[in-house]
C-alpha cells in the first residue's frame, strides 16, 4: 500500500514522486531536528557574540575607570600643590604689603624732613623723592649732613642735575670741576672706579652726583672739621661768603649750617 506525500506531509518534491508513510515521517523528523540545530546553532552564536561583546565593553570600562582615578590622582596632587603655591604667595604679599607699608612710613618721614629740597626742586630736573631717600642713605652711611648737602645743592645749581657753569667745567647738582670729580670718582683713597673710568658727563647724573658730594664732605669732615673751613675749602674761597650764602638758605628751612655729622 503507499500513499501519496503531499497528503501526509503537506510536502511534495516532484509531482508523480510517491513515498512511504514511514519514510515520509522519519523525513519530517530529520526536517524538524535540522531546524531545530539551525536554531540552536544560530542562538549560541548570539550568545558567544553578546558574551564577546560583553567582555569587550567590560575591558573599555575598566580601562576608562582606571584613566579616570589617574585623572582624579593628577587632579588631587595638582590641586594640592596649588594650594601650597597659593599659601606661599599669600605669604610673600603679606611681607611684601608690611614693607611697602613701611617704606611708605619712611618716604612719608624723609618728605617731613626734607620737605624743603621737595618745595624748592623744579620738576622734572632729577631731584625727587627717591633721590632725596638715597642721598638720606649716603649721608647717614658717611657720616655727613644731608641737609648740609643739600643746601650747597640748592646754591650751586638749584637742584638741577644738568647745571652747568659757563665759564668753567663745573657740572651738575654739586657744580664739580672736571678734575675734582675724576679724582673722587677715580682714586682708590675715594670712590676708586680705577684710573680713565671717569668722564665729565657722568655727573649729569644725580646719583653719581650725590655719591661725589657725600664722599667729599665725608673728606673734608675728616680733615678739617668745621663746616665753616669745610665750605672755603669746597668752593675754592679765601673767605666764607660761599658759607653765609649756604647758611642764609639753611636758616630759612630751618636747618642747621654749624652741624657736619648726619642728623
């Protein structure tokens, strides 16, 4: 007996093909254990490549984690160090604020007591605040009068750093010769700058100027004493009219001629 396949199976391979029940069923079977293969086969290779894909994402976020703790590492090390620079220039401006107040004190106390050298100097003409610190500072270092000095200055040149006199070599705030400000400049006894280092147009500047005056001074302290032999000797006089000139100026400022020595 035999049946035709398209009625047992609904399956049909060639018209006129006739099979046995037996056969058709056990065709059916392996049709069906293939396609279940099929999709097992298909389902393990989704697993294998989500389980793949997995670990994958697994490994970039652990490598992603361990740049972010070495950022937060770098960030925490940096940060600390920050905060030491800042406290460290915390400090160095508090320092920096205490002196600037206390030159400031210091500017204020040296303007009260040379305020006249600030009244009487022309702007402009190298005679400031900060020279009249710094001949404060080479009077007191030698020993000698800065009002004693800066009185000569206002005689001499009017405290202008650029006076010259016409008829002569006399140059700057002190009016010093060519030949008296190279041996004071040059001699070792003095500033000593060494021999040829000296030229007359150096003492426009006021600096240099209150350098050469305070050395002379200091020179003529010690050699002759009183002021009224130290000024004959500095202007070059047989009398002390250069003196009472000088002293007529001191006196008006309230300042004291008869004193050599800083005050």
């Amino acid at each position: 007996m035999s049946y035709d396949v398209s009625v047992l199976s609904g399956y049909q391979y060639k018209e006129g093909i006739k099979v046995s029940a037996k056969t058709a069923i056990l065709m059916v079977v392996v049709a069906f254990m293939i396609a279940v293969c099929g999709c097992i086969m298909v389902t393990y290779t989704v697993a294998e490549n989500y389980a793949n894909s997995t670990a994958y994402l697994e490994s970039r976020i652990s490598a992603y984690q361990a740049q972010v703790d070495d950022l937060n590492t770098q960030l925490s090390t940096t940060s600390a160090q920050y905060e030491s620079q800042l406290e460290s220039l915390n400090a160095e401006m508090a320092t920096l604020e205490s002196i600037a107040n206390q030159n400031a004190s210091e500017m204020y106390a040296l303007s009260e007591k040379y305020y006249y050298v600030l009244r009487d100097a022309p702007e402009g003409e190298g005679v400031d605040m900060a020279l009249i610190a710094y001949m404060d500072e080479k009077a007191k270092e030698k020993n000698v009068s800065a009002h004693l000095a800066w009185g000569m200055i206002e005689h001499e040149s009017g405290y202008i750093a650029t006076a010259q006199n016409p008829t002569s070599t006399a140059r700057g705030l002190g009016q010093f010769l060519r030949s008296t400000a190279r041996s004071f400049y040059e001699q070792d006894r003095f500033l000593g700058h060494g021999e040829g280092t000296y030229t007359h147009d150096m003492i426009d500047n006021p600096y240099l100027a209150v350098d050469l005056i305070t050395e002379y001074l200091q020179y003529l302290y010690e050699n002759y004493g009183d002021t009224k032999t130290m000024l004959r000797y500095y202007s070059g006089s047989s009398n002390d009219n250069y003196y009472y000139e000088v002293q007529s100026y001191m006196q008006s400022v309230g300042t004291d001629i008869t004193v050599a020595t800083y005050y």
